[in-house]
C-alpha cells in the first residue's frame, strides 16, 4: 500500500470505531516534503476514500507560525481562511480547521481523535496533573478557542518542547477536545492510541450497562412535546428516544452534564439541555421559555420516566443528537475517576456557538432535503411486500420516515434494510405488528413514537382476499377476511387517532393523515369475491363515518380506491395468486388458463394497464397534502370505476 491507502484504511479503522469518533468527527492527515493530505470538511473518517482529503502546498503552509495577523479577530480569522485557501491545490474541498495544526508536526502521519477515554480525562478538574502523571512523555495543552489561536499556542509550544529536546513530542493533549497522535509510520500511531488507551482503561470504572423501560406514557407525552417544539413554522422534528442505564444515572445527576465538555457537543446538541417531567403542560411551558431565551429549539431533552430525547430537524440528526449526547454522558462518568467533570466556561461556549467554522458544520449536519412528505412518520401496515412495500418505498424516497409494519419478521427487517440504503436524512424501522390484535398496535405505536416522536400518517393498507362464491366460501375464511380488511381498520384508526388528536391540540396549522388503502371492489360489487368486496364496501362507511367525526380535530380521512395490480404477488403468484383462484372459482367465463384470466381483466380497463404502487402513492401524496376534503374515496383505476 502506497501512503494514502495507509491514510484511508486508518481513517476508517478509527473512524469507524465510536470509542474513538462520534458523528463523523476527527482528522487526519499524511504528509510529503511539499504536500499535505488533510480530511476534508463534510467528510466522514469511517467511510472516506482518497477524493476525501484536500491536498495543500506546505510551502504556502509553513509561513503561518510566524506569520502576524490582524489583531482584530474577524479579520485575523479572515486573513487565515484566506492563507488557507491560497495553499490549497483542491479547491473543490475545504480542509479541516486544523489543518495548519497538522502541518507543524514533524511526523508524516497525524490522526486526531476524540476518545471518549481521553475526553473523559481531558474533560476533567484534574486533566492537567493526571495527564502529567500518567503520560509524561506527552504535550499537555489547556483549554484555547480552536482555529488560529490554538494553533498558533500549539505552534510556539512545539517549537519549545523541541529546542528543549531535540524532537517534538508524539502526543499532544488538548483540554476539553481531545489528542492529536503523529508518527512517520500507521503502526506506530495504532501502538501509541493502544498504548494511551490502555492506560487509562486501568484509572476508571466500567460504564453503566443494560437497557431500560420506556414508560407507556411516552405515546400521551412524546407527541404532544414534538408538536410544541414543530410550530409556529420551525419545521417538523424528528425526536429519538433511548433509555438505559446512561441515561438512567443522567437523569438521577442531571447537573453532571448541563454543561457541554467539547465543541462537537455545541455543534450538535447546543449549549443548554432542558430537564423535564413526564408532563405535557411543564414541557410546553419549559419549551417555550427555552425558545424565547435562547432563539432556537432545545436539541438535547432529559425526560423523567422516558430517557434522553433527541431532538432532530430530521431522523439522521436526532441519531447523531443522540450519538454525541450519550457519549457525553459517558466523558461525565469516565471525568469522576479524575476528580469529576469540567465542562466548557461560558466564553469558550460563545465562541464556539458563533464561530463561522462550526455554524458550517451545523449547518452541513442539519441540512434537509425537500420531499412531499419530508419529516412526517408514515406508519404503512403490510408493507413488508407487494403492494405496501411499494407505496411505503415511494413515500420513503419523498422524504418520509417509514414504519414498516408486518406480520413477516423477516421479510419485513429486511425491507426496512433496503428502505434505509436509499434513505438520504430520513429512516425506516420494522415493527412486526397483527393489525387484528389491540396489544399489537399499542406496540406499534410505542415503537414509532420512541423512534420518530410523532405519527403523521396512517396508511392502513394489510388485506387478505380469499376469493370463492356462496357455495364455495366457508364461514372460516368469510371471518378472516372481514377481520383483516374491516375490522382491522377500526382497530388502525382508533390506536392512530388518539396519537394524531394529541398532536393537532398542540398546534393548530398541523394536520394528520388515515389514509385506508381501499379497492375498486369497494365502489362496486365483485361477483364471486363477496367477503373482500363486502369488507371494503364498509371500509369506505368507516372512512366516511371516521372523517366527520375527526374533522374537527383536523385529521383527515381518506381511503383511496385501486384497480388491479397484475404485476404484483398478489395477482401474479403462480401458486395461489388472484389469477390462479379466480381460475380455480370459474370466475371468468370460458377461461382456460390464468393469461385468460389476465386478459379478461386488462379489456375492462380503459387504459389498458394495471394500477400500481407509483400510482396509487400519488393519489395518497395528493390525500395528505390538501386540506380542504376528507371522507373521500379516491378511485386510481385506469378508468374502470368513474365516480358521478
């Protein structure tokens, strides 16, 4: 492997590594006599490649240390983004902030870290003399504003060390940010980390472990909190919760981190963090005085009963919200073994929250982009295949948060998988769920409120058909259908409902969503198919009976009505498909195979196609996003069924 390839495989090592980085965070660097390879901003060390590191001139480099700048800070700070810019030969990447720091050290590889072992000491009243004690060997630097000012300290201070020693140090400690590790080979800078980890490994307590309950109040409290922290045109949140033994011992010391240890902290989760009961009226009230205050919603909420709550403009922030949170929650314990925890002074919190440097940062990690449905949760029953994995995959590439809701485990996780691989700042989850069964929907709705902290839409879409006439239909299977395509979409709406109502009472511009994926059998009789045409002839009653009394509440109704799916399993399964059992019925005159049958279908449409899950999202996306129907039932049929 050339150097760069070492470079990358390092990066990712470590960076893939949350003992060593969280959400991205970190730099490297390699170097040649008359060029530096530095990660570039927007980069993230777990996945980086070469085109991932900008590439300067040292030459245009190495005046910076001596250099005098402008006394006044913007214009200092200008001067050094515009040296910076000079010395760089790929203008198409911003190289990291600390890429002047990495080009004064006399080794030609550089990787900076943020341990959560080392913050824990780093972040601690007694850093400085446990640091000296334990690692004498090492550059120990307090607490500077990042940029130019702590490279230029780290700069004279490496000078020093040098004209003292002869060499420069190979470990550098920075106070309430982390360590930088240099040497001229990749297994030296493995043998050093090992060697810094192993440690201090040796000086602190093992962490809390274990998962904990999440009280059943979390669907009464989580939306109602996700309303409040949405309006007023702040843009819908996506909030996650976790609940463990870290969080447990956070809220038990909630004044052992209310104040951040590191600028990523600030970055990510802001400066202040709330504390809150598990109730909606001292929440809305606590909320709302943080907003007037500080200009800005709360990112970070510690909730009695609940756990951390991360508050996200979209699902991939809240994960990392709550990715740096826990893990200072984890610098707070660790810093106990080193005389407790020292977090941030307010000016170096001033300084971080306005620096040009991390408002880039922040704005790169809140950046969102814009679907019909960006933000919303979108519940999709027997969405694991067919038809609802398409509708489900549709709304997903618009931006949606998708619960995959399925009786098929397996089918249904990986599903969710394949939904997360295309996602951009959204995410799916699978929740095996019976929409037959009371108990399984309120786990339904636990699940998505503690992963998504609302419930926009509900698109009842699972449904059985078994096809048959009077003679042939047994009472067995008459019950089973209406259960699932009937009885089951009460049970949907009466659990989602509730969820919604909640929401609305906190806002009064937000509107909600049951959306009941319907059929065309729904509109008119089907001979032969009485028990699935009887199930959603009533489920257009429902929607219709559903709607006026939710109107008032601004959650709309809707079912949405398709034609036939040919292509689909449902329609299409050689063994037990529609096509198969309306052949076995006699459904279709004079057919003789199941093309006859197909056939037979395709010339009642007028234009001469199968509705599909591309279609029938469309006619869903149109349900949600007007604001003046509800009660409606809307044919996608090619034509066949023509509403008066």
């Amino acid at each position: 492997m050339n150097a760069i390839e070492q470079l990358v495989v390092i990066s990712r090592k470590y960076g893939a590594d949350s003992r060593y980085v969280i959400a991205g965070g970190g730099n490297t660097s390699f170097k040649t006599a008359d060029k530096l390879w530095v990660k570039a901003s927007g980069h993230a060390l777990a996945t980086i490649g070469e085109d991932g590191f900008a590439v300067l001139d040292r030459s245009k480099l190495a005046p910076m240390g001596t250099k005098v700048y402008s006394a006044d800070v913007a214009e200092r700070e200008a001067q050094v983004k515009e040296d910076l810019a000079s010395a760089n030969l790929t203008k198409d990447r911003r190289p990291s902030v600390e890429t002047s720091l990495h080009n004064c050290m006399d080794y030609a590889f550089v990787v900076h870290l943020h341990p959560t072992l080392v913050n824990g000491l780093m972040c601690s009243v007694n850093a400085a003399n446990v640091c000296d004690e334990l690692f004498p060997e090492a550059l120990y630097i307090e607490y500077t504003d990042p940029g130019y000012t702590l490279f230029k300290k780290v700069y004279d201070r490496l000078e020093a060390w040098k004209a003292a020693k002869g060499s420069q140090p190979q470990v550098i400690f920075l106070q309430n940010h982390g360590v930088f590790v240099a040497a001229d080979t990749t297994q030296e800078i493995e043998a050093l980390y090992d060697g810094i980890i192993g440690r201090l490994e040796g000086r602190v307590k093992a962490l809390p472990e274990g998962e904990s309950p999440v009280c059943d109040c979390v669907t009464e409290v989580l939306p109602v909190i996700r309303q409040v922290l949405s309006r007023g045109g702040r843009g819908l949140k996506t909030l996650q919760v976790t609940s463990n033994a870290l969080t447990d011992w956070a809220l038990e010391n909630p004044g052992l981190v209310k104040v951040p240890f590191t600028p990523d902290i600030i970055v990510y989760c802001k400066s202040e963090y709330l504390v809150l009961e598990a109730d909606v009226t001292d929440a809305e009230k606590q909320i709302e005085a943080y907003v007037e205050r500080r200009g800005h919603t709360p990112k970070v909420l510690l909730v009695k009963g609940i756990g951390l709550v991360a508050v996200g403009d979209h699902a991939k922030n809240a994960g990392i919200i709550t990715e740096v949170f826990l893990d200072a929650i984890k610098v707070a314990w660790y810093a106990a073994s080193f005389g407790g925890a020292h977090g941030m002074e307010p000016s170096w919190i001033r300084f971080i929250d306005t620096w040009e440097v991390e408002n880039y940062r922040r704005k790169v990690a809140s950046a969102a982009s814009q679907g019909r449905v960006e933000g919303k949760t979108i519940v999709v029953t027997g969405a694991a295949q067919g038809f609802g994995e398409g509708i489900a995959r549709e709304l997903m590439g618009q931006g949606a948060n998708i619960v995959v809701a399925d009786l098929n485990e397996a089918v249904g996780a990986a599903t969710a998988a394949s939904f997360n691989a295309i996602a951009r700042n959204n995410k799916a989850i699978f929740v095996k769920t019976n929409v037959a069964d009371m108990d399984s929907l309120h786990n339904l709705m636990k699940q998505t409120i503690c992963t998504f902290g609302a419930l926009d839409v509900f698109v009842s879409n699972a449904g059985v058909l078994r096809a048959g006439g009077l003679e042939a239909m047994t009472p067995e299977n008459f019950e089973f259908v209406t259960n699932i395509n009937y009885k089951a979409y009460f049970f949907c709406a009466k659990v989602a409902s509730h969820i919604m109502k909640l929401q609305t009472a906190a806002d009064p511009e937000y509107f909600a969503d049951i959306v009941q994926v319907n059929s065309k059998s729904g509109l008119r009789g089907s001979k032969a198919n009485f028990a699935y045409a009887g199930g959603k002839f009533g489920g257009i009653g429902l929607t219709q009976s559903f709607a006026l009394e939710l109107a008032p509440f601004r959650v709309k109704v809707n079912s949405i009505c398709p034609g036939n799916f040919y292509d689909g399993p449902l329609w299409s399964n050689p063994e037990n498909g529609l096509f198969v059992q309306y052949l076995a019925a006699g459904k279709v005159p004079d057919a003789k195979t199941v093309q006859d049958v197909k056939d037979f279908y395709l010339a009642q449409v007028p234009m001469r196609k199968g509705c599909n899950p591309v279609d029938v999202t469309k006619a869903i996306l149109y349900a949600i996003e007007q604001t003046g129907e509800t009660g409606q039932a809307i044919p996608v049929t090619g034509g066949q069924v023509m509403l008066a």
